[in-house]
C-alpha cells in the first residue's frame, strides 16, 4: 500500500464519465502532492469504471474506485464505504463535477485546526461556460482563469459566485473584506477523519440530495463541538453547470427531526455496515 497519506479525497460520483475525466485531470496537477484519491460511485454505468481505469494506469497515486449497485439515490452508503477504507487523516470531499484548481488541496491542508470543519465554495459555471470546457483547459490550468466571457456570465447572472475564484491566500485580506461561510456544501469541505468516525459517518437512512451529506454532517459536528470554518476564496473549485435537483420534503423533515433530538451519532451510519451489491 505505500506510505500513508496525510489527505484522501472522495470524489462522489454518479455517471458523468467525462466530466469525470476532467474532473481527474484537475486532481493531477495539485501543489500538494501527499493524497489518494478514493471514487466513490453510486451505481454509475461502466464508462465511468473506465475513465477511473485509464487515469488509474497512468497515476503514480493511489486511486481505488469503490462502486455499488444503483438501487436510487444511496450517496451516504458508498460515502460511508469510502470513509472506511480511507488512510488520511484529513479526508475532503467533492463531487464528480466539480474541479478542483490547483490550491485547493494544499488550502484545506494548511488552514486545517483541531476540532475545524473546512467549508469550501464554489463557482456555479454557466452552461455555456461548462460546455467549452476541455481536457487541454484542465491540464494548462486554463480553466481558472477568468477572462471576460466568464466575467460577462457572471454579470448577466448565468453564473453565480464568479467572484468566489478569486484566491486570497493572505487571512488578513479575507478577514477584512469577506463575509464568512456558515453553510456546508457537500462538494466542498474537509474533515479530521477522526471527528467524523465520531459521529458515525454520514447517515444513511436519508434517500436523496440537498442535505443529508452536508447539512446533516454539519450539524453533527457541531453538537460534538467541532466548529466551522469558512474558506471562502480559498480551495476554489468549479461546478460544471447541470438542471438544479431538488431537496425533496422527506430529507428536510428528516433533517428538522434530527435537530429536534439533537443526537450527534446516526443511528445507520459507519457502525451498521450493510451488505453493497
């Protein structure tokens, strides 16, 4: 298995291949060099299997893709699995489409803190933005230069958040003139792999998106007293634009529940293993 490494990204994925394929490339031109990179995919088609495959035969890294039968919308299983045979000590998460830049790893490494949840951003790219996106793009680092296309997006409010790709790497800078982030996206934030064992993972008895594997966790964490911290214009990241999914009623009423008992361990989360297809 090699020397252990102080990172390890989950990148959840659900079909998508080429996406994906960018999305790997992002991840091969880090700063910060000491991570594995687990997959994390919720019964997608093979063509994913095989863009992990490709990038896996010509990766120096450690890359294992952890794959379960699509049975709906099990996210928190496969992201439980993923915790589990994880080696970091710090592990950070992200989404199948959204690229990482260059920073963005060494960012949620160095600003980590004991008893810190690391909460990313990330641009929200328009359609027309995410469709001239190309491979070339990614591996030049192309990608997170803003140029006036992307800025005109961004003014015309085809894009969102255009001013989040903006790195300040001085915490001065970022104290003084920007807003703190309270929110978890689950496309973007880092963890002690120890803080969130201790809560169990992520729960498992949700069934869709929009908060079960942010919100949720966010609000875990807190009732064992590990904070927020906001990494707004640091580890920036891209989304690449698709049809907004929405929460559906019972994750929310799920998610009111959990506030009301305020319980910080799941009940079905890294402790109940189930059997993955």
């Amino acid at each position: 298995m090699g020397l252990i490494p102080k990172i390890t990204l989950v990148i959840s994925v659900y079909n998508k291949p080429e996406v994906l394929r960018l999305v790997l490339a992002a991840c091969s031109r880090q700063s910060f060099s000491d991570f594995e990179i687990i997959v994390a995919d919720d019964g997608s088609g093979p063509e994913v299997r095989d863009v992990v495959g490709a990038y896996r035969s010509n990766s120096q890294r450690s890359v294992l893709h952890l794959w379960h039968e699509d049975r709906g919308w099990r996210k928190n299983v496969i992201l439980n699995n993923a915790v589990r045979t994880s080696r970091g000590e710090h592990l950070v998460f992200i989404d199948g489409d959204c690229l990482p830049s260059r920073d963005f790893l060494l960012d949620h490494w160095n600003e980590r803190e004991p008893r810190r949840v690391l909460l990313g951003r990330r641009v929200e790219t328009s359609e027309r933005w995410s469709e001239s996106l190309t491979l070339q793009a990614v591996e030049s680092g192309a990608f997170e230069r803003l140029h006036l296309r992307e800025i005109l997006d961004g003014l015309r409010g085809r894009s969102l958040r255009v001013e989040d790709g903006i790195r300040m790497p001085h915490r001065l800078v970022r104290r003084v003139l920007l807003r703190t982030v309270r929110g978890m996206l689950g496309s973007n934030f880092s963890v002690a792999r120890d803080d969130l064992v201790a809560i169990n993972g992520f729960d498992e008895l949700y069934d869709g998106p929009g908060c079960g594997e942010d919100s949720d966790v966010q609000y875990r964490l807190s009732l064992n007293g590990v904070r927020g911290k906001s990494l707004r214009n640091l580890a920036i990241q891209y989304h690449v634009w698709h049809p907004r999914t929405k929460v559906s009623d019972a994750c929310w009423d799920r998610f009111e529940m959990i506030k009301r008992t305020r319980e910080p361990r799941c009940m079905v989360g890294l402790d109940e293993r189930r059997t993955l297809s």
